[in-house]
C-alpha cells in the first residue's frame, strides 16, 4: 500500500485556512501513483484493511472497556458521490460496526433547538464508525447561501462548530471530515445521466437545479466554511469527485489512517484462558 | 438461482406448532443442491440480486411515499453465527439502507418499561432493512430459562408478541425471524477455536459456559417459543448452522424472497423529465 501513495491524502488533500476550492482541479488524483484500473485494485485489497482495522476499534470497545471511535463528514454538491463513498468504501466494513445517519432539512423538533441539537443524538458509541451524510454543515452552508438565519449567526456558528468537534476529539472521537468536490460540467453530466435512466430517476429532485444555479454561492459557502473550520483537531479534506475512482480510494485511505493511528491491537483475555479451557473440556 | 433449491427455505426451514428442535440435524443442508463451494458462488451471485432489492425498496419510499420496510430478527446460542449474517448476507447492500441493532442485557430504564419497548425504538423505518441481533425473544428464553419473571408472565409474552408482531405486519414490515441452529458439539469446537485465538479472545466472556450448562434449557425455551410464535404474519425459520456457508446462503435466500413478494418496481419520475431535461440544459 505504501508505494501506492506518492503522498498521502492526509497531506495534499488537508484544507488550510488558505484553501481556494475553485483552484483545486476536480478531475485530478492528487499523490496517487496509478490509473483507474489500479485505483480499484487497491481498494478491493485495502477493504480487507479497513475491515480488520474497524473490528479492533470494535473489539476493543467491547472487550477493553475502550472509548474511540470515528466520524466521517461527507460533504458535497448534489451528484458528487456521498452514496458511492458509503456504499463501496464503509460498505467494506462489517454493518454492525457502522452508525450512519443522513440529515435532511431540519424537522419542526429539530429547529426548535440548538443547530448542533440533532448531531449529538447522531454521534457514534463507543468502537462504532459514524458516517454522517450531510452534518451540521449545512447549517453554515445552505443556511448561508439561503439566508435562513444572519449573518452573525453564521459568523457564531462557525465558532461552535470548533468548539464542537474540539470536544468530541478530546473525548476519544476522530473526525475526518470530507468535501467531495466536482465541477460544475461534472455534475451536469450526472444528472443528465439520472434523468435519462428510470431506475436513477427516484435520486432526481427537481430542486436539484435550483441548487445548481446557485452553484458558486455554494462554492463561496463551502469554501469559507472550510477555511474557518479546519482545524488541527478536525481537519477538512478536499477531495477531487469527478472521477469517483479516486475519491473512493482517497477516502478509503483517510479512513485507515484515522484508524492507524489509533494503534489497537486486540484486547488481551480478561479471564484465565487455560481455566476456560478446561471448563469448556468438562462442559 | 432457481435451480439452486430443490425446495425454498421459505417452505423446507418453516417453522410450525410441531417444530422439534432436536429432531432437526443442525449439519444438514435442507432444500439446497450444491456443496459449500457452490454455495460460497450463490452467496456471491445472491448478493447482487439482494442489493438490488434492497435499492428499490429504499427507493420506493423516498420517491413514491412508500411505507414498506423488512425486519430480520436474528436468534441463536453463542458462536451459532448470527454476527457472520450480519457481515457476509447484510453486509452486501448499501450501509445507509440497514438499520441493525444488537439487544443487549436490559437496562435500568428499559426495565422500567414493558419489554417491548425498546424493541419499537430500534424498528426500521420506511424503506430500510431492520437488523436485530437478539430480541424481544431474550424476554422469552434467557427469562424464561433464568426465572427472570413469573412463569404467567412469560406465557402472556407469547401473546403480546404474536400481536405485537401483527401489528407490525399490518403497517407494512415483513418479518423474517431466523433461529440459527448449531449442535452442543458445534458450539464447543467454536468456542475452543475463541479460546486458542488471540484475535477472538475480545468475543469470549466466562458466561458463555454458564450458558451453555443450560443448553437443553434453552433448546426447550427456544422450541416453545417458535412453537408459539410461528405465525402466518411472521413465519419462524429454524436454519441449520453447523456449516456457516449454509446459514448464509439460506438466509439471504430468505431475504430476497420476502423483498421479491413486495414486488417493487423502480419509483415512476414525480416531474416531467423532458423539462428537466431542459431545465439543466439551460443552467
């Protein structure tokens, strides 16, 4: 795996407060040494990886009394490919390990609280993988573009959301948070694609296109979101979507990095294994 | 895959008021043409047609208002393999359309309620598939067995599940309950294997042999309560489990069968797709 990676996606996807999506090209695979073909061989071998790392953090919460876990934000334009990532990259993991959670437009409950109200209830257990589609981002994201809320709300938001996941980190949750990032061309040749195919035609909205043509509000939004909320304890990686390949494998290896550096290994037995051995025996 | 079974499951592992739990060889093989090669290729193939299905029926209730979903309540004694369903038969569809939740001992607070509701918390909702890993079965066997409650207790909970179950029928959920059926033989030769592995050591708890000192206890609680709960509306299905490719195959053969009798078709468009079409050329 190590040769497959020129550099890692840790480093030339992590956003900074300097990041300009509008100069990142959408159908580059930055740091990756290889083409299509090679790109889904590697994430067919690093599925058995991925997999065997997400059963330690399970195990280890199980049989070690261990309080980690992980939170992958997805984050995109409509058609970017948050429903791929989930199906071909978390889908490599065992389902009882993986807590996922789609937000929509906020219900009546959810609005009568606080924006952050509805994400804690969300939040993986310990040992559990949480993948949000769609998160508190919308809130400084469609929010902003719609002016469902003030500027200075905005603004506020933006504070909280750090103080947020600062908080989560610092209690035993690794956030990796991903923008899928596709061009405008891009996601003009999916949704043709979902309206020219009836079985895609259940994904098409027709507010699909209203959202499009606020496309660079949107752009605008993500992009100060981004840069105000990146940070060292939960930072954003720009991934390039338009070839869906590469995003798959680049969130496959943001993932296994995240769980690296957990380091666990198995839990040791917390009883006498030859004793158990010989109640098993004279069972 | 038709050929694949001489006889569907959904006839040769019914469940009935007659069941006889030892009279049913836990290595056998019923309804199934093939070894365990040719079953690990059905698994394989069955995984597509499942995944498939799995879409239109999420589809069917995000674009059409459908209100269908299916619950899978998997039981069995330790090691039978309910956690290798989960990871081979579920884990083959798309993450974000399962619902899987492991019943644990009660809590405080779920005791302090009937003991079905925890179970109406974690039930699927429209459009996805509902895993339990345990159920509102333990209320009736480890309770039973353990003379948790009065023996008029349990005997009203067979009642008020079958109607439980009912209700849930009517509203729209096929329930599919599977017992999976190892040997006592079985379940040693699995539970020395937790002992010598390091790597399986997180799964072994001391109480697993206490359990097991009650084996035919259980078998009896397990008889009675399919006996009493094999209902037309929700069918028990007692699957042989000593070979693991078995298991599997059979109950992802007994899932595609409850979402083909559905019937669903991809959702028709709620739009008109030629001024969509439109609509996105012209953004």
């Amino acid at each position: 795996m190590a040769k497959t990676w020129k550099t890692e996606p840790t480093e030339s996807l992590r956003a900074t407060e300097q990041t300009a999506l509008g100069s990142i090209d959408t159908s580059s695979t930055p740091g990756f040494d290889g083409d299509k073909k090679y790109g889904q061989q590697v994430l067919e071998s690093g599925a058995a990886r991925l997999s065997e790392l997400q059963e330690k953090l399970f195990a280890d919460s199980r049989a070690a009394g261990g309080t980690r876990s992980v939170l992958l934000v997805l984050q995109a334009m409509d058609t970017a490919g948050k429903g791929g990532i989930v199906r071909h990259v978390v889908g490599a993991v065992d389902p009882q390990g993986i807590h996922h959670h789609a937000f929509k437009a906020p219900t009546e409950e959810e609005l009568a609280h606080d924006f952050l109200w509805r994400v804690r209830r969300e939040l993986p257990g310990a040992g559990m993988i949480g993948v949000f589609d769609r998160s508190h981002y919308e809130d400084v994201l469609v929010a902003k573009v719609r002016s469902l809320v003030s500027d200075d709300t905005i603004e506020s938001r933006y504070a909280e959301i750090a103080d947020f996941e600062e908080e989560l980190t610092a209690s035993g949750t690794v956030i990796v948070k991903v923008m899928l990032h596709i061009s405008f061309d891009e996601q003009k040749a999916r949704l043709a694609e979902r309206l020219d195919r009836p079985d895609k035609h259940w994904k098409y909205s027709t507010g699909d296109i209203d959202e499009r043509n606020l496309w660079s509000d949107y752009q605008k939004a993500y992009e100060t979101a981004i840069q105000r909320t990146s940070t060292d304890a939960a930072p954003w990686y720009v991934v390039p979507a338009d070839r869906k390949w590469y995003a798959r494998v680049a969130v496959q290896r943001l993932l296994i990095d995240a769980l690296e550096k957990l380091d666990l290994g198995w839990p040791p037995a917390d009883f006498n294994v030859e004793t158990e051995k010989i109640r098993l025996a004279a069972s």
